[in-house]
C-alpha cells in the first residue's frame, strides 16, 4: 500500500476528485420525461353485471398469484393435469426463459453504470539464436491494470437500465398470461373431453333403447302386425346413432392428443381414462369491478411497454449532449517478476475525454422525433388493450348470464322429449300411431339430450373465459371491502 500512495502525489488529488465530482453533481441531469401511467377512463362497473355487492375497485395487483382456480371445478384429476402443465407445458417453458433473458438484460444495463476495470500482463524471454559474444537470454516482464468509467451525467445509462427493467416486467406479465391461457385452454379441453364422455354414455344408452325397439318392430313384423317399412326406420336409426358414437370417440381422442401436448407429453405416450363428469360451474363474483381488470397479466405488459417508449425519448434526447469519458491506469515494466510491483518502476495516466456531435444532419432529431411516436403507439395500444380486456369481460357476463337461462329451458325440453318418446312407443306398441312417429319423437329426445349436455359444457367454458378476462383467480382477501367503508388496498 506505501507504494501505491507514493505514485500519486498529495496535490494530485484534488485533480483526481474534481471529474468524480462533476459527475456526481451533474447526475440529476437526466434529459428524459417523467414517466406518468396512461390515462383511462374505466367504468365503474361492467354493463351486463348485476350491481356490486361488497366489491370495491382494489389497487392493481398483476403480480399477485392467481390463485388455483381451477379447482373450482371439484375435479381431482383436472387439478393434477394443471400442475403437470405449468412444468412441462413448453409455451410456459419459453416464456420462462423469455424472464429470465429479460432479467439477465436488466444487469447487463445496470452494469454500464459502473467503471470497468482491467489488468494485463505479459512475460517475455529473448536471447540470439547463434552468438560468439557469450550473450545470455534477457528476460522483460509487464503488467498494467486500467479503469474506464463513463458518467450518467445525462441519465442516458439509467434510462436504458429502466427501460430493460420495464422489459424485464413485460416479460413476467407475458409469462403470467402464458400460464393464464394454458392453464385456461387444459381446463377447457379437458371438461368437454368428460362432456364427450358423458355425451358417449348417453349415446350407449340411447342405442340400447334403438336396439330394443328394432327388436320390437321386428317381431311385430314377423308377427304380420306392422310392415317391413317399421324395421327398416328402426335399423337407420340405430346405424346413424352408431355412426354419431364413432364421430364423437375421434372428437373425445382428438381432446385427448391437445391435452397431452398442453402437458408437454407425446399423445402415443398419454391417455385418460373415461370418468364421471361434473357439470360443476363455479360462481364467479360478477361484481367485480373494472378496476379489476389492472390485474390482467396482458394490461401490465402493455402498461410496461409504455414505460419503455417513454425511457426511450430520453436515451435519444441524451445524444444531443456529450459523452464525457473517464480512465486511469497503471503500468509496470522491467525485467524481474518481484520487481513488477516495485513503485519506481510503475507509471500512472489519468484521462479525460469529451465527445460532441457538431453536425448530423437532424438525425439526433428524426431519432427523437421517432421515440415520441413510438411512445404514442405504446399508450393507443395499451388503451386498445383495456378497451379489448373490457370487451371479454362483458361477452362472458353476458354468455353466463344467457347460458344459465338456455340450461333451464333445455332441460324442460329435454323432460318433455323423454315423456314424449316414451308415450310415442307404448301407443305404437298399442297399434296407435305408425313408427314413424316414434322415430321423430326417439330423435328429437336425443338431439335434446345431447343439447343439454352440450349447454352446460358450454355454461363451464364460459365460466373459465370469465376468470381468465377477469385476470385470473378471484379469491384473495384483498379485493374484500373493509368493514370500515374504506377501499381495499393491494
């Protein structure tokens, strides 16, 4: 350490200190904007919800954890599905890697802001190849340690760290909404994959019953009671209840193939095995309100996007001002190893340099100019993403609220069909009506038992497009309202 200090004289600090110090001073000089979150005017509840009841606009919370909705559902093998694919779902797998690329940038930025330092060294021995002096090899040996720094004095480097940084957010939002839609699309796949099942049930039921009554046509045939004409109506409609059997186990398989790749596996190796299904459909909190809508995962990222056009005008508006560099060194030379560190034979360089843009030909400008712009398309379409997020979130109140009232009516008319098509084979039986009757009445009993089967599918993938507009789980404590009246906070 003694000699070190002996290589910078007392009286040279002061010229040390003073470039550090005009830095430090100047530092506040950053050239760029103040960020301000966009502006939007959000309605204070949703059009096709039914007023609130104890819900109250929360602060955004996009980066909470959404919670297991899924569950909601009662399905224990749905539940082990979605675990499955937030591992090994390839999408999500992408996006992670996309975060953690976005992470390693923001330290890379952060890294400019400090000085980069340096240290080389070299060894060399040389001696004539052939000598009659009796020269003998010398030796030279060389270290140099060196430091460059660049001071933020206009804030360029700190609004590069914060516009990677605002990446590096966008990026966690993408891998949210990542998570969102494959979990949103297994769930989906996976009730009308049981819906299948339970439309396959009914359909093997439905072919017993055809099966019982071509048996009856034809013993009333044989029986010379009714004509061959009543036999053949009743073996078309067994074939073509056969034939929807067949379609539906490729609709249940091609389910099945979507479910194994969401779960990152090949169909050949996946399977489930049909199982009960469960119309359960969960109830989601209508009330809601719009401000909710801050914590859909595509919002932040569009939110986030905004923030890095807005960093971007500052680092084009910095060229206009000139890049001061800093650097120091210290070198050793001499022909000893134990010698390299010896204080009279290093040398010391301290620099200074200032670099200015005299003329460009308004590019400096056209480069300014181009960031404002893209800052404007950020903001339209970050509104142009709230107005869509609004948009999902009243077609799906919308489609619950319809699809709660169709179930109703198609069971009544599901009831009906069955009384009909029962009453229809016992006056056949009884010689009353032809069988042609029956068969209008056996299909429209199936096409309503299917219709209803098919419609609380249809309530279930309406309910998951609601939870996924509405930025995922719902059931955190803090969208509560307080019992003092207050707003609830994040």
């Amino acid at each position: 350490m003694t000699p070190a200090r002996r290589l910078i004289p007392p009286r040279r600090h002061l010229l040390l200190a003073a470039p550090a110090l005009a830095a430090v001073l100047l530092a506040g000089c950053a050239v760029g904007p103040r960020y301000e979150r966009p502006a939007f005017d959000a309605p204070t509840a949703f059009k096709e919800a039914p007023a609130a009841d104890g819900w109250v606009p929360a602060q955004p919370g996009d980066a909470l954890d959404r919670g297991e909705w899924w569950k909601r559902f009662g399905d224990p093998q749905l539940d082990e599905l979605a675990a499955r694919v937030q591992v090994s779902n390839q999408n999500i797998a992408a996006a992670v890697a996309t975060y953690t690329q976005a992470q390693a940038l923001v330290r890379e930025q952060r890294a400019a802001l400090f000085p980069t330092v340096t240290l080389d060294g070299s060894g060399r021995r040389s001696g004539a190849v052939r000598s009659n002096s009796g020269t003998s090899p010398s030796n030279s040996f060389s270290a140099s340690l060196g430091a460059d720094w660049s001071p933020d004095v206009w804030g360029r480097l700190r609004q590069a760290a914060g516009s990677a940084q605002a990446g590096a957010q966008a990026s966690e939002a993408d891998l949210a909404s990542a998570r969102l839609s494959a979990v949103g699309e297994l769930v989906v796949n996976y009730l009308s994959l049981r819906e299948a099942d339970a439309e396959l049930r009914l359909l093997h039921e439905t072919i017993e019953g055809y099966e019982r009554a071509l048996t009856i046509t034809r013993n009333r045939y044989e029986a010379g009671i009714a004509a061959q004409t009543d036999v053949l109506q009743a073996q078309t409609q067994l074939v073509n209840a056969q034939a929807e059997r067949v379609a539906l186990r490729r609709t249940r398989a091609a389910y099945e193939h979507a479910i194994a790749v969401l779960a990152g596996e090949a169909p050949a190796q996946f399977s489930i095995a049909p199982a009960a299904w469960k119309p359960t459909v969960p109830a989601v909190p209508t009330g809601v309100p719009s401000l909710l809508l801050q914590r859909r995962p595509d919002i932040a990222a569009a939110e986030r996007a905004v923030a890095q056009a807005n960093a971007q005008i500052g680092i084009a508006r910095a060229a206009y001002f000139p890049n001061i560099g800093l650097s120091a060194s210290i070198n050793s030379s001499t022909s000893r190893v134990r010698d390299l560190f010896d204080a009279s034979n290093m040398l010391w360089a301290l620099g200074l340099s200032v670099a200015q843009t005299v003329f460009d030909a308004g590019a400096i400008g056209a480069s300014v100019d181009a960031a404002k712009a893209g800052h404007e398309a950020s903001v339209a379409r970050y509104r142009q993403t709230v107005l869509t997020a609004f948009q999902n979130v009243e077609d799906q109140l919308t489609a619950t609220a319809a699809l709660a009232e169709q179930e109703g009516l198609r069971r009544t008319a599901s009831q009906a069909a069955d009384r009909t098509e029962q009453q229809m084979l016992n006056r056949y039986r009884a010689g009353q009506v032809s069988y042609t009757d029956v068969v209008s009445a056996q299909a429209s009993a199936l096409s309503s038992r299917r219709s209803l089967v098919q419609v609380q599918l249809a309530r279930q993938a309406a309910a998951v497009g609601l939870i996924q507009a509405l930025g995922g789980g719902w059931e955190a404590e803090w969208l509560r309202e307080p019992s003092n009246g207050t707003a609830a906070q994040e």
